[in-house]
C-alpha cells in the first residue's frame, strides 16, 4: 500500500468517527442534551449502544437505519455527519500539507456541526462560528492573507447585514439570518475575494432546495447550503494556492 493510499484509508476511517462524534454532539446539543460525555444511546429508547451498534455507517446499514432494541428509526444525519466527516478529513489531507489538513479537518468538522444545528432548531450557535473565525484567521495567516481576509469579512458583514436590514424593512421578517451573516463573515477570512462565490453557491443551492422540498416552517436552514459552498469554493481557492506556501 502506497504511502498517499495510506494516508487516504487512514484520514477516511478517523474521518468517520469524527464525523459520528460530532454529529451526534451536535444532534444532543440542539436537544438541551449532554452533548459531549456519556455513552451513546437510542433517541427513542434510550438504551446504551455498544460498540458493534455505533460501527460508522456499518451499524446503520447492518440494522436498516433502525434501532435493533426498539425499531425507532435513526435520524440520517448519524449516518451523513459520519460520510462528511470521512469526506472532509480525506479531501484535506489529500490536497494539503499537515498542519493545514488538520486546520482544514477542523474547520469542516465544525462546519458540519453548525448545519447540524441549523437543521434541527433553525439557529447556528455563535459557539461554532467562533471556532470558525479562529481556524480561518489561522489558514489566511499561513498563506499570508489575513489582512485581505480581514478586509474581506468587513465588506461581507456590512454588505449582507444591509440587504438583511433593507429586506426587514421592506417585507417585514428577515430574509436572511444573523446567524448566516456571522457565520459568513467568519469564514470570508478564509475566502476573502472568493467570499462571493460562497454567497451565490449557496443561495443556488438553498434556492433548489427550496423549490424542490419547500420547508414546512416556511424557515430554509441555510447553514448547510454554506457549509457546503465555502468548503467546495475553499478548496478551490486552496489548490490555486498551492504554489504560493507549498
């Protein structure tokens, strides 16, 4: 086994348990639950799960995406926080060098915890977008950009809290949250001119989704289509990069 096939196999299988791990925190978290100790159990029945029962997308594959003590169904997003998190841990360290892979993993790890929450309780925890703005403070220093990041997430906050304020205005109720233009904010350190292409990857993402399966709350959870805009325009911008702090 080649050493970058190594890597690839290694990264995938810890970026499953991640994945679980921070899935289910986040899924615990948005319950008012223990989110970071105890041991894992069934959300209907409450009975502790072994090992062999929280095997990363075999123990929900093996017992049909239900509980084996009570039928209840498991929420997909165990089963999706656990292909992201191997998805994100292999694409970092396929594409970077160490220390930013692991900045990278961090930064993905967290974004999937901040969708999560946005999914369950329509709110995305300044907690997580805190941990974003260091971790992308961190990567545009490393490549020697944090100045224009920093330019960049005050042109971001002032020009998407005023279309937000305008829209309050206009229409009555915010078309976009707070919570999006922070989190927004946080990552354009990260992004910098590259931060509006997140913005219209994920308004073209969270718009599809809005026609295809309208919210029954009328509220879209827009965390996630960001997530996934910064992370696929991130590392574009990242592999462009390369040449200058390789």
């Amino acid at each position: 086994m080649t050493g970058a096939l190594t890597i690839g196999v290694l990264s995938a299988a810890v970026g499953l348990c991640l994945g679980s791990y921070v899935s289910t925190a986040a899924m615990r978290w948005s319950g008012g639950r223990q989110s970071t100790v105890g041991r894992s159990s069934c959300d209907h029945c409450g009975v502790s799960l072994s090992f062999a029962r929280t095997t990363p997308v075999l123990s929900y594959v093996s017992q049909r995406g239900a509980c084996a003590a009570c039928g209840g169904r498991i929420d997909g997003l165990h089963l999706a926080g656990e292909l992201v998190g191997a998805a994100v841990l292999t694409v970092a360290f396929a594409t970077s060098p160490p220390l930013r892979a692991v900045l990278l993993s961090l930064l993905g790890l967290s974004l999937l915890a901040a969708a999560v929450c946005d999914l369950k309780i329509n709110r995305l925890p300044d907690v997580f977008t805190a941990c974003m703005a260091l971790i992308c403070a961190a990567l545009a220093v490393l490549d020697g950009t944090l100045p224009l990041g920093l330019v960049s997430a005050a042109g971001t906050f002032v020009c998407l809290e005023g279309l937000r304020r305008l829209y309050l205005r206009w229409r009555g109720h915010a078309g976009l949250g707070f919570g999006d233009v922070k989190l927004l904010t946080a990552l354009a350190l990260w992004t910098n001119l590259a931060t509006p292409w997140v913005v219209v990857v994920a308004a073209l993402l969270g718009l599809s989704c809005f026609v295809i399966k309208p919210p029954e709350n009328g509220r879209l959870a827009f965390g996630p289509h960001i997530a996934v805009a910064v992370f696929v325009v991130g590392l574009v911008v990242e592999m462009r990069l390369w040449p200058t702090w390789a």
